[in-house]
C-alpha cells in the first residue's frame, strides 16, 4: 500500500529495493529494514503526533515543514535509527543490530504499537506503547527511543504481538512481557500483566517463537515438539477448545509422520514446515490464508489441521502477527495465499487466494524471507540474473 509514500498508489507486484539487506520487518503502515553493516531504517505512516506512542523509535513527531530528515505526521521516509537509550537512561550511539520486529496495530493506522530489535551484542531493545509493560523496562512509560532492557542478554530472537513481546535466548529459554490476560506470554491465569521479563515455564530449548495478534507458538526442533499458548478462538492451535485461551504453555499435537523443522504464525493462524518440504496449517480461514483451497475455519473443519496445496517443496514461511496473508518460499518461487485487497500478495491483481498462487517477481529470485502485515509486504533475497533491471 502505497508507492514511493505517495498514499494510494499502490505497488501491485513486487519492487526492487537496492542494497545489502539483513533482516527485514512489516508493520502496520510501517517497516523496519536493517541493512548489510548493521544499520537499523525506520519508514511508515505516523497518523497523527497526538496518537503516536514512538513504535518507529526515532524520538518524538516534529514539526517538519517539509523537511524530510525529521519524524513527520503522515508518511516518512526511511530515517536510521541512530540513538538508544542504554540501562542508566544515557541516550547513546545505537549498535549495529541484526534483527527487528515492527509494531502490530489493530487498526492498522493505530499508533498505539511497539516494535523489538536485537544488536549484534546481544541485547534487546523496545520502543514504542507500554500500557501492558510490552517494553520490558519495568513500568508503564510509553517510549520513542529504542530502550535496552535491563537484565536480558544472549538474545537470538524476539516476537512481537498486540501488547506483548516474546524474547528467546541463546540456551533455548524463553522470556515474555506485556499483557497476559488470554495467556500470550503464557503465565497462567494469576498474571493479568507482567512490566519485566518472565521466563516461560515447561519450555527449554526452543530453536523458534512466532506470535499472532493474541497467541504464541514455539518450536523444539531436535524433539520435532510444538507448543502454544494464548487465544484459540479459532483453533490456530490445532485443538478445539470452545474458545477458550491456553492460559499457560500447551504442546500442540501435530499428526503427521515427519519432522517439524519450522514455524510462523498470522494474525489468527498457525503454519508447520515438514523436513518433506511439505507444510499444513489450522486456525482462521476467513481469507483463504491457510492456503488449502477453501475458506473454512479450523473450527469448522473435521480435522483441525489442513495440507497446504504447493506441491513444490518449501523451505520456508513468512507471514506476521497482523497478517491474514502467508508466503511459501521454495528454491525458486513464492507462493502465496490469504487477504490481498491492498495487492498485499504480489500478484498484480487484487481479491484474496484460498489456493497458493504464484507471486509475480520480475524474473527468478532466491527469496530468504518474507514478512507480512495487514497493509503490505517486504521480502528479503536477491534476484538470481539481474533482469535487464
């Protein structure tokens, strides 16, 4: 949605973005790019100063008057992340990072969103809305600087939702702040919000965390063992529970015969990658986003669990917590399923897919990864000829 931040023209298949690129993010209305020497972007929509809790992490909305070096109200170009504040509440040079979470809002131009990045050092740092303690700092402060968290280091991933962030450390444990009101950071019934990290009980050497909009599933990859907690109201974690949220870590039960090799969420639906290179899905279906050819719920279905149709092998997922669009990359293409009325899936056409069509890059590509929100999306790799481009 939207081309060059000129505001409804929108890019209908995929465009190039010149330059090395390590991790890529989308958000609601906005994006997150780092690139090749660690250098963190920030670009995206900012719908008024008023409403703007800092989820970019590039200070406070300014008076602009044209000037585009500075954070505007409306569209902004990509600006670089360069300050944070350290544990002593010292504004210093930013690291070098190499991951980053952009912010989930519901609606989409809410600005009352956070988002992650992790340095190179290991340490993890937050900006953006707090009123459930989604920082991790230890109050209910909102933020428009990127803040180190205190107390957390070695961290390799992180996940973000609507109100509360998943923090995965090296060692395989897992650490979870922010609202836990359905469960989503899987504290039981008794914790309403936590302000600091918690560690997740029952779960230890976790290779991969990925979160929807009110959910969190986690990956084991060595035992091929899922778990989930949070909301279920539309069995994104394959079991029928009425409606009714995991308050506390679950194991998901996945009949199937192969390995589980790696996970990624949407907004209300869960996906599995087979060491086959096959996938299957569960959970909300509305916009064909579980990719089986059809447009109903888990819920509503026999067998909570579905076989999404790509018949080439995939090797990897990409979607996002705001998303109710899913991308399957395999060695030479991408696919894609799910809501598309913003040409949100690259197909040069609008009108949501139940079944997995095939994303309309200029010519071959070896795509690393692909994120998705509710308004559009960034992928991450290279074009394998240069295309005459």
């Amino acid at each position: 949605e939207g081309r060059g931040n000129t505001l409804g023209d929108d890019i209908t298949v995929p465009e190039l973005v010149e330059g090395e690129v390590i991790d890529v993010s989308a958000g609601s209305r906005h994006t997150f790019l780092i690139t090749g020497d660690g250098l963190s972007y920030a670009a995206g929509f900012v719908e008024s100063g008023f409403s703007y809790r800092g989820h970019l992490g590039l200070g406070p909305v300014q008076d602009c008057s044209g000037d585009k070096d500075k954070l505007c109200e409306y569209e902004n170009d990509p600006l670089p992340v360069m300050k944070v504040v350290d544990t002593d509440g010292k504004r210093v040079d930013a690291p070098p990072f190499k991951r980053v979470y952009a912010g989930v809002g519901v609606p989409a131009d809410s600005g009352e969103m956070h988002s992650v990045q992790i340095g190179v050092n290991g340490k993890v740092y937050t900006t953006g809305n707090n009123n459930k303690g989604q920082l991790c700092l230890g109050d209910l402060e909102n933020r428009d600087y990127f803040h180190e968290v205190p107390r957390i280091s070695n961290v390799v991933a992180a996940a973000v939702g609507l109100e509360f962030t998943l923090i995965l450390l090296e060692n395989g444990d897992v650490y979870g702040c922010g609202t836990n009101e359905v469960g989503q950071i899987g504290q039981g019934q008794d914790t309403v919000i936590s302000q600091k990290p918690m560690q997740v009980e029952k779960l230890s050497n976790i290779d991969e965390i990925s979160t929807g909009l009110s959910f969190a599933i986690f990956l084991d990859k060595d035992k091929s063992r899922v778990w989930g907690t949070g909301s279920n109201l539309y069995w994104q974690q394959c079991a029928g529970t009425s409606g009714i949220p995991f308050q506390s870590v679950r194991e998901i039960n996945i009949d199937d015969g192969g390995d589980i090799i790696h996970i990624e969420t949407s907004r209300e639906s869960s996906y599995f990658l087979f060491d086959d290179g096959k996938a299957r899905s569960c959970g909300r279906n509305d916009e064909g986003q579980l990719g089986n050819g059809d447009f109903i719920n888990s819920e509503s279905q026999k067998k909570p669990i579905v076989d999404v149709d790509v018949e080439e092998d995939i090797i990897r997922i990409g979607s996002g917590p705001s998303s109710q669009s899913v991308f399957f990359i395999t060695a030479e293409d991408v696919w894609a399923a799910g809501l598309n009325d913003r040409h949100q899936l690259g197909i040069d056409e609008i009108g949501s897919r139940d079944m997995p069509v095939q994303v309309e890059f200029q010519c071959e590509v070896s795509i690393n990864y692909v994120s998705s929100s509710g308004t559009h999306t960034v992928a991450d790799g290279f074009y394998i000829d240069d295309c005459n481009l």
